[in-house]
C-alpha cells in the first residue's frame, strides 16, 4: 500500500497501535507519525519512522472506534468502523444509527501509548463525548471490577474460584502470595484443605504468568486423577491441563517417578507444587530414588513458587522432613547425618524457643519479661538486631524508669516478638492450621467425630482366641529357649489385625519352611480357629452393616481392611446379600461419593490416603486395626473432611471389630478409643511421638507378654502421662508455628470476599450492562441460571485477536474460532459449585480481559448532560461528576508487591460533584438534583425536569447551544482548569493521609470516566 499524509500505519515494534502519517521525506525515506491521544492532540507524539517500518492500514477491523470532524464547526465525533465501500471510501455508524461515509485519510483512531487510560478531560474538554448509556455502563463496570479487587486484594484466584472460602485456608494463601520468596511448606492437618489451598496458589500462578506458566505437580499414583478431577471442577484449569507433555500445556500432573523430562524443552517449571511430600523421604535416603529426587529438587530449587503439601508432623519425623525442607532450601537442610543432627538440634532448640516466645507478651509483668531478656541474651546467638531489640524493650519494663510508656512498651514487645518469632523458627515458611487450635473455628467446618463403638466376633468354642493362642505361642518360644523366632510374632500379630484369614496365610508360609516344621500340629489348631473367626467377623461385619444402613436411611459406610487380599474377601462376602457396595481402586474415584444407590466402600490401604469421602451421615468400620496411629488418623480423615458448604451433615462414627476375648486385639482398641483418643479428637500433632513409644516397648510385648499392653495404657494415659504432655508441647508449641497474618485481619479480610458474594447479583448487573449493552456480546442464559457470553464478529466492539491473547481460560470455540463463546459463567458461587459455571468476577479472565480494553478505549469515556429545570437560573451553570480511581500501585510492575499494596491502601472509585471552579458541591439541595436519575430520552419530562444528551448529531449539534453562554474555547479552558485543580486536591489530601505508611511514591489518582451536567432554568 502506498502511503500518503493522512495514511493510517501500524510500526511494531517502534510503536503500539494506529499512527497517522503526518509527512513524508522521499530524501530520508522516512514518515512522520503522530497518534491520537485527544482530539485535543489529534497528532501527539510525534516520530520520525523508517518507510520500511511502516504497514499502511488499508481497512480497520470491524468496530474499530474512530474519530472524525463534521459539519461546518468541524466538532468531533466519535463512530464505529464498519468495513470498506466503493471509491476508497469507509462506512462509519454512529450513535442514533446515523452513518457516513469517508476517506482513510479522514479517520483517526485512538492510541494509548502505553498509558493507563485516555486523559478523561481532555475529551469531555473537546467536546467529544459518548452516549450517556455509554459512561453510564463504563462507570459501573469499573466501580465493580475495583470493588472486586479490592475485596481480595488483588489475588485473582480467591474471587474467580468456585470453592467456598474459609478464614484459615485464606491465612496461608495471604501469606504465600505476599511473599516473594514463594517457597512454602504447607503443614495442615489431614481433611483441612492443603490441596484447596494449593489449589488457589496454582491458579493464581497461571494468571499472573499466562503464557509463561508452567506449573509441575507431583503426587501419589492413587491421587492424580483426583488433581485433575480438583483442578477442572473447582479451580477451572481444564483449558491448561493434560494427560501427555505438550509445549502448549501449561498444568503437567504426574507421580514421584514419571516425571516428564523438561531437558530437551525451552518450557522449564516456573511452580512445582509437591502432594503428601512425605513421600519424598523414600527417594531421598534410598539408592534407587535418587535420580528422581534429585531431578525434583533441581525443578523445586529453579521454578519461582515451590509448594509442598504434607500433614505430617515434625516430632520423630526428621528424614521426612529433611527431604522436604531439602526441596525449599537445599543449602540449609542437607540430606545427610550431619544433616539430621542439625535438623534434630533446631528441633530441640525449638522447643526452648517457644517457652520464650509466648512468654514474650504485653500480657506478662516486668519482672518476668527481664527474665526472659536475660535468658534471650543467655543465649549467645550473636543477632545484632535481636540485641537492638532487647536494648529497646529494656528500659519501658525497668522499675526504676520513671518515664516509661505503656505504649511504647507494647510496641517494643510486639517488634521483639515478630522478629524473633520469624527469625528462630525451625522453617520460616512452614505453615500449619490444626483442629483444636488457639482463636481457630475450624471445627466448625467438619462433621466431627461422634460415637465409637466396639463390636466383638465370637471364636471357635472350646479354643481360645487368636490372639490368646498367638500370646501362647510367644510364651512357648521363651519358654524352650527360641528367641530369635520371636520377630514372626510381631509378622503374625499384624496379620491378625488385619484379619484371621491373613493370619492363616502368614501361619502357611512358616509351615512351608523346615524351622517350623515342629509347630505345625499348633498352627493347625491356629489355623482351624482362624477359619471359625473369619467366618465370624464377616458375619458381625453384615450385622453391624446392615442394622446400621437400616437406622441411617441416608447414610453411606466406609470399610476399611487392611491389605488387598482382606478387602477382596469381604467384598466377595458381602456381595452375595448387598447389591450396593463398591470396592475401592486406586485408578478411579469411587462411584460411592456421587451414586446414591452405591451405600457400602470397601477399601484396603490404598484408600486410606487422599480419598474425599465425606457425606450427609457416615460411618466407618474399622474391619482391620493397624497398630498405626497415623493410618487410623487417615482413615477418619477420608470422612471428617472440610463440608462447611453441606447441610444437616452428621458426625462420623466409628465402629471396631475386636475379638471377645479380652486380650491384644481388644486392649489395642481400647488404647487407641479411651487412652490416646483418635476416634474422639484429632492426633495428628501427637501421633509419632506416640508411635515412637509403643514401638519402644514392642521388645517388652514380645519379652512379657501382650499383657504389657495394659501397662503401655498407663504409661501414656493420665494427667501426668505422655500424650497429656504431648498435648501440652503442641499447645505451647502453636504460637510458635502461628502465621504472621494477624487473624483479625484475616477474618476481616474474608468477610469482605464474603460481602461480594452478597452482593454478586448487583454486581453482576454491572459488569453484564457495558458487556452486553455497550461492548455488544451477545448473551445467552442457560436454564440453571448460568449465561454465556458470545463475541459477535462484525458486532462485537472489540478486536477479537486481542481479545484471545488474553483469554487463557473459559473459552469455548465449538461455535468458530472467529465467534468463540465464553464457558457457563454465574455470579452465584453456589450455582458455581453446583453445575461446575465459571465464577464471573474479578480474576476470570474474560472479564480482567473486559476491563483492560476499557482503559484502552474511549467508549463511555466522557458524557454530557443538559438538565432542564423548572426554576429560574441567571445563567446555565455546569457541574462535572468525577470518577477517580485511587489506588496504589506498583512502580515496577510486581504482582507480589501489588498484593501488599492493596492490603495496605485498599484501591477505591471515588465519585464527587465539583463545579466549574473545581469545588467539591456541599449544597444538599443541589446534589440531590445532579443526582436525580438522568433520562436522556428525547427530553422527556420526568419529576420536574427534561434531560438532553448534549451529542453532534446530522441533524443538530447540541454543543452549538453552550457557545451562546459559554465559548469553544472558554469551556475547555474551564473544564481542563477545574479537573486538573480538583485531581491535585485529591493527590494531596490522599498523600496526607498515607504519609505514614510509606506509600507516597506509589499513589496513583486517574480520572476513568466524567458527566458534565447542565443546569438550565425555565
């Protein structure tokens, strides 16, 4: 194309958007280009450009916004470009479905120029203004978008996810994506929601870095089909996830050993987020893992955000927690003894620390605060800001300072215990929320546990029990002198509390072998007493089923065995009387969470870990029972899980099948209900600790009998005993692990996300106006109440090629690539979580996309009003409605530091009345006149006053009206001088108020949209 001056050019990469050329020099080879920022500098910016540089546009894409001069006062107009006509001319439609025809060289197309937003005064100053519809919409639209953002802070995900949100799952997100250094363990106890909390982290991840995302989860086999399942219905990832490696996928999903090899590719793991971490231990002390491990802590040690997600607790778990750690921070957390030993020395520390922690409060007197000063000093720890801090405290708690200051006390004592507190942890981005916890109502999310019952199986008559026998034979073994047999006691008592029949296994492969060939008329007697007793305990099993299905019509079982062989037994068992159970697999999540007809789950061990079970009325059935703390604590945690958004939910109860022999099996249960407690309360905090005792004390079981196990009982039951110390560690220990968020901020913070979902309908009316009235989308409601948006080629005002670069998720093409439609959204969170409808709010793509191209487009910018009124005036008098948006922003473009920003300023629409001297209106009768609904309808008399939109029409221009009272050049002097002084007004008071927070050099004041209304008496 042959450029001329009046040519429009696009010149990427030396400038973005439309320029016109202005001149043109055939020495240099080169054009001049101006660009439209404002019609009043139609030709600003000017450059000098290259002709090779240049792309002449010989069309524009359809509903492009331009601007021309029309009519003998030459007033500009803005239109909508609509395609080419004969002779080189071009349609353009304007508002009241008028439509002219002009040369390109008559066209000027608004170019931002990198700024924030077009100068709002400038176009109301010129004159060029929108239909009031328009500025009406825009207004809205942004007030709602800001308001949104506000509420969360800037984090897209909290608002744009369909899960309901809880104050301690909103306390770790808050502090992960505040921090730079996003490298984070994440400590929950079982069934609180570490993966919905992982799962905001991801998803907020993908939006921050689009294309350049590339998110690596790791997780156990059994749980990768539940991430997918996590990750489309309730974080809407579906768009970014897949099954095998594609350069185009941004979410890869796999297991500790099937990594997918990233060495060959430019795409690298910008977050690696890491499922039951614990896991990691196995490959990092071990030979054969090594090499995946190492390939982990090398993606962990390079991505930019490093989650790991592990309930695990720290006491008598270092290797665990070392393989962690070692992943977050490799060069302070070795794999190695020496590691260990230091792991265990800061594990210990840590325990002295936090006496000195909680004792460091406003709450404690002077006298104890200068002892802690000294023990803190004692300590040698060579901290010079720590040092400062002690020195500071100092004299506010000395009795003989008479000026002391009871504030300054409390300040000083708060910095010290912040600083030492972040300081001196054993991890400083290790998190933990716990049931049970100081402040917590966490509880209140759960079912909670209800009753636990034991139910007994009766053994073969004339015989003892099993386990009676089995103590029998250990007795027999020490008795003649056949010690070292003694560990297949332990083999053996595990096979039975997992179930007679995998003792009768275990009994078979010692017959096979010659050592025990001496045994075997006794281990026949075990083995017919172990076929009376599996038969037995399968019926008790059907029994205790059946009568509790009956008296629970809405309820669901769980049943959990112990190894495979066990569950499928039972589940052949039952099959033959029950038509509605399931048997657990690992490769599938269980028809039993959403058929209503499957009521009965069995599983083995393989689904006691990551299942999401819970339910209106659950009970589980303890079939085998582990002499594990941690796999009982996992069983209930499938069914005591998050349920805050259910109704009418009822506690689990527990029920365990024990022998009627009162011996091990029996005394086991009892331990574990009446002495440790795990079917009543959470010990998850405790449990290791515990475990690491009982298997103290195995030796002593073998040595004296299963008897011991009463007095393992008394040992760790009772006041003084070890799990009420245990008890006491964590509650001491629990400030030490508190978040840094203070929690009344928190649960400031989630109410304000709990008031947009109160008000989603409202402000969904506002984002959908300028969506489907202005923008023209068209708009689809389907019959669950959710909508559809479509982009309408040729009638959509917006380029759709801009707007798919930007739209990363929630599109639905099925309706062409050129006309794509937007997936199910709703602003009801519930309806949200019911049909699986995108959130439409803050975060969502298509509307952070939506509001982007507002600021880059002067539809609705600026309007104008006559109000006719019927009362006698002197002479018209104008006023302006102002729409500030102040905020704070960040200087360097960091998504983190924006975070901190909006927690510290909260960004706000401001909207004021001034008039032409740029003077707040105060006047109340006045006010409550501009504020009267503007019916800008043919002047329509409505209430005692006819509005006019003051627009250049074919066939009037109402700007011609405002020169008989107030010139051209007279209003945009006026209108530019009282916007400019009222914008400094704001920018100083605003400064004032945030001076001490630090925060001067990052105010941003941007006017966004404007009203000039008109009064005019009769």
């Amino acid at each position: 194309m042959r450029l001329t001056v009046g040519s429009l050019v696009e010149g990427t990469p030396l400038f973005e958007g439309i320029g016109k050329v202005l001149s043109i020099s055939t020495v240099d080879q080169s054009a001049t280009v101006g660009f439209f920022t404002s019609p009043l500098t139609p030709y600003d910016r000017k450059i000098e450009v290259k002709g090779n540089n240049l792309i002449g546009k010989s069309k524009l894409f359809e509903k492009t916004i331009v601007y021309v001069k029309l009519g003998p006062t030459r007033r500009w107009r803005m239109g909508f470009y609509d395609g080419e006509r004969p002779n080189d001319k071009h349609l353009i439609y304007f508002s009241g479905g008028e439509s002219d025809v002009f040369d390109i060289e008559d066209l000027f197309v608004p170019n931002l120029l990198n700024r924030f937003c077009f100068p709002v005064s400038r176009f109301l100053a010129s004159q060029a203004t929108s239909a009031y519809k328009h500025y009406f919409n825009r207004t809205n639209f942004i007030a709602s978008y800001i308001a949104q953002r506000a509420a969360c802070n800037s984090i897209s995900s909290l608002s744009s996810s369909a899960v309901n949100l809880e104050t301690h799952q909103l306390s770790v997100v808050l502090r992960v994506l505040k921090d730079s250094n996003q490298k984070y363990l994440l400590g929950d106890e079982v069934g609180l929601g570490k993966t919905i909390e992982a799962g905001f982290l991801i998803r907020e991840h993908i939006l921050e870095f689009k294309d350049d995302a590339c998110v690596l989860i790791i997780a156990p086999t059994s749980l990768l089909n539940q991430w997918k399942e996590e990750l489309t219905l309730k974080f809407h990832l579906e768009d970014v996830l897949g099954d095998e490696f594609d350069e185009d996928q941004k979410v890869f999903i796999c297991d500790y050993l099937n990594l997918p090899l990233f060495d060959n590719s430019e795409k690298k793991p910008t977050m690696v987020v890491i499922d039951e971490g614990h896991n990691l231990s196995d490959l990092a002390w071990s030979i054969d893992g090594s090499t995946s491990y190492q390939r982990i802590v090398t993606y962990s040690a390079e991505a930019r955000s490093t989650i790991i997600l592990s309930g695990t607790p720290i006491a008598g778990n270092a290797k665990s927690f070392l393989a962690m750690l070692h992943c977050l921070n490799h060069e302070n957390y070795k794999i190695s003894e020496e590691g260990i030993d230091d792991f265990n020395k800061k594990v210990r520390e840590r325990e002295r620390f936090s006496g000195i922690y909680t004792a460091i409060s406003p709450e404690s007197d002077d006298f104890t605060l200068s002892g802690i000063l000294e023990e803190l000093e004692s300590l040698n720890l060579g901290d010079k800001d720590l040092t400062s801090l002690i020195e500071r405290l100092k004299p506010e708690i000395d009795y003989f300072n008479k000026e002391k200051d009871e504030d300054r006390r409390n300040s000083a004592i708060y910095e010290l215990k912040k600083y030492f507190g972040e300081k001196y942890r054993l991890f400083q981005r290790f998190i933990r929320n716990r049931r049970g916890s100081k402040d917590s109502s966490i509880e209140l999310l759960f079912p909670g546990l209800g009753d636990c019952a034991l139910y007994k199986w009766e053994s073969a008559k004339q015989l003892p029990s099993l386990d009676q026998q089995l103590d029998d034979y250990r007795d027999y073994l020490i008795c003649e002198g056949y010690e070292q047999k003694l560990p297949n006691v332990i083999t053996l008592l595990d096979a039975l509390l997992d179930s007679p029949k995998s003792f009768s296994y275990e009994l078979d492969k010692l017959i096979d072998t010659e050592d025990y060939q001496q045994f075997s008329e006794t281990f026949s007697i075990m083995k017919e007493s172990a076929l009376v007793e599996q038969n037995n305990k399968d019926e008790l099993t059907r029994n205790v089923l059946d009568k509790w299905l009956a008296k629970n019509i809405d309820g669901k079982v769980v049943i959990f065995c112990g190894n495979k062989a066990s569950a499928d037994n039972l589940y052949t068992f039952l099959q033959k009387y029950r038509d509605d159970v399931e048997r657990h697999s690992p490769d599938s999540r269980p028809l039993f969470v959403a058929d209503s007809l499957i009521k009965v789950l069995i599983a083995d061990e393989k689904g006691e870990d990551g299942l999401n079970l819970q339910g209106t009325s659950r009970l589980a059935i303890h079939y085998s029972l582990p002499r594990s703390l941690v796999r009982i604590e996992q069983r209930i945690g499938r069914l005591n899980r998050y349920s805050a958004t259910s109704k009418s939910m009822k506690p689990i109860e527990n029920y365990v099948l024990v022998p009627s022999y009162e011996n091990f099996i029996q005394n086991w249960a009892l331990l574990l209900k009446d002495t440790v407690g795990v079917f009543d309360d959470t010990t998850a905090s405790i449990q290791l600790v515990v475990e690491e005792a009982i298997k103290v004390e195995e030796a002593k079981l073998l040595t004296n009998g299963f008897g011991h196990l009463t007095w393992l009982r008394d040992k760790l039951g009772g006041e003084k005993g070890l799990i009420a110390k245990e008890r006491k560690k964590v509650a001491d220990q629990e400030v030490w692990n508190e978040m840094q968020i203070d929690l009344a901020t928190t649960k400031k913070f989630a109410e304000n996300i709990q008031n947009v979902d109160l008000n989603a309908e409202s402000l969904h009316n506002s984002l959908q106006n300028w969506i489907k009235q202005s923008l023209k989308f068209g708009v689809t409601r389907n019959e669950d109440s959710s909508f559809v948006y479509q982009y309408r080629l040729g009638v959509t005002r917006l380029n759709i090629d801009d707007f798919l670069h930007h739209c990363i998720l929630g599109m639905d093409f099925n309706s062409g690539l050129r006309n794509p439609s937007t997936k199910p959204m709703t602003p009801d969170r519930e309806v949200t979580a019911k049909t699986g409808a995108y959130p439409l709010r803050y975060g969502q793509p298509f509307i952070d996309t939506i509001y982007n191209f507002t600021h880059a487009s002067t539809l609705g910018l600026a309007s104008s009003v006559i109000r006719q009124i019927q009362i006698k005036l002197g002479k018209p008098k104008t006023f302006l409605k102002l729409n500030w948006l102040v905020s704070c922003e960040s200087s360097e473009g960091s998504v983190v530091e924006q975070r901190n920003l909006d927690s510290e300023f909260e960004p706000r629409l401001k909207t004021e009345w001034i008039d032409d001297c740029g003077k707040i209106v105060e006047n109340e009768a006045i006010l409550n006149l501009l504020e009267k609904p503007v019916r800008a309808i043919n002047g329509e008399n409505d209430n005692g006053y006819r509005d006019f939109e003051v627009l250049v029409t074919a066939e009037k221009d109402l700007w011609e009206l405002f020169d008989s009272f107030c010139p051209k050049d007279e209003w945009c002097s006026v209108i530019e001088n009282a916007i400019t002084y009222r914008e400094s007004e704001i920018i100083q008071s605003t400064l004032t108020k945030i001076e001490h927070l630090d925060l001067t050099n990052k105010l941003s004041v941007s006017l966004v949209s404007a009203l000039s209304m008109t009064l005019v008496g009769k």
